[in-house]
C-alpha cells in the first residue's frame, strides 16, 4: 500500500476507536467508592465482574486502534507545522503515554474483575481508580498540543481547534480525580460522565477531515499501466 492508503487507514482506526468505546459503555455499570464497606466491594465485584472484563477487552481493542490513529495524527499535523515539528511529537508522545496508563488501569480493572470478590480490597480499587485518573493528564496534553498546532499552523479548521482546546480542559479538570475520591468528580460521579464525551465529540470529526484531506486512493499498479 502506498503511504496516502496507510494514512487512510490510520485515521479510520480513530474511528474504530470510537465504536469500540461506544461499545465497551454498554457494560458500564458505575463504580465503587474504595471507603465502601469490604462486603459491599465484594458484592460489586461479584455481580459485575463478567461485565467490566468484558468491557476491558473492548477498551483494549479501542485502545489499539487509537495507537494507529496517533501515528497518522502526528504526520498529519507535521505536515502543516513543518520545522521541528515539536508540537506534533508532543502530541504523539502524550498520545502513546495516555494509552499505556490506560492499558495499565484496564489491567487493574481485569484482575480485579477475575479475583475472588472476597479477596478484592479497598486498596486495589483505589490504585485503579487513581490510574484511570493519571491517563487524563497525557491527554490533555495531546489535546492542547492539537489545538495549538491546529490553532497557529491551520493543521485543522479553527473551529476543531478551539473545540481540542475545550476537551483538553476538560481532561485537566478529570485529572483531578487522582485526589478526589467521592462527589460529581469522584469514580461514577455526574461530572465525569459529562467531561469524559469530550474525546468522542473532537476524534470523530478529526479522524473524517484526515481521511477526506488524504485524497482517493490510487491504484498504482492501473495507474502505471495506464
């Protein structure tokens, strides 16, 4: 495949993300506060075990295919910053480093979703819910780096721009969660059911404009023989 299908593909994989994600809240089922009684940890876990493996596997297939959209978000914006290209790579780093924490909490949330529910402690459900908590921070990060990129070097339309800029505060503020254990902002609050969309409403229509401004995909091999 030539490199304009490779990049084709790549933005697709954003999509992919997306559904894949869309999928995975199917299985939601909230959360539990670590401060909860033992017995009432044990009866979360014994209940929703099957669901939140479930849900794990597909956050990880998403989490894939988001890789694959960070490698063609990063040409993508390079093109249009030329240069160093610095905010680019700091887009793609925080992009790598917010899908490695979050396959770190997903491995928290499967161990606990296949340990014994008596034998799940207070303590794990914390570490996991301050891990999902950290993945925040990269992506903010990433977003910013979008939308200064999209905002100074018109990588993306300004409105996008501004709207990367909108989801990387709301990812700052989700950060917050690594210190806050109950509330709107705490694991299954209000707040973080409202913040957490702000990913989906700009990947959706970044991954779309990537794949149009990619062209048609030409078949080289008919085009030489042309």
């Amino acid at each position: 495949m030539d490199e304009t299908t490779w990049q084709r593909w790549g933005a697709t994989s954003g999509l992919v993300a997306v559904g894949a994600g869309a999928g995975a809240m199917v299985f939601e089922r909230g959360g539990v506060s670590p401060d909860e009684p033992a017995d009432q940890i044990a009866a979360f876990f014994a209940v929703n075990g099957s669901l939140l493996l479930a849900q794990s596997v597909l956050f990880m297939i998403g989490a894939a295919a988001l890789l694959w959209f960070t490698g063609s978000l990063r040409a993508f914006l390079a093109a249009a910053e030329g240069g160093s290209q610095r905010l680019s790579t700091l887009a793609f780093g925080a992009g790598i480093a917010q899908v490695a924490v979050n396959l770190m909490a997903q491995a928290f949330q499967i161990g606990l979703a296949t340990t014994p529910p008596a034998q799940v402690s207070g303590g794990l459900v914390a570490l996991m819910d301050a891990t999902f908590a950290l993945a925040n921070v990269p992506l903010a990060v990433m977003l910013g780096a979008v939308a200064l990129v999209s905002l100074r070097y018109r990588a993306f339309p300004a409105w996008l721009g501004r709207l990367a800029a909108v989801a990387a505060g709301a990812y700052a503020i989700l950060s917050a969660n690594v210190a806050v254990s109950g509330g709107p902002l705490g694991p299954g609050g209000e707040l973080s059911y409202v913040l957490y969309p702000a990913l989906v409403i700009w990947l959706v229509p970044a991954a779309i404009i990537v794949i149009r401004r990619c062209g048609p995909v030409v078949n080289t091999e008919r085009a030489a023989s042309a």
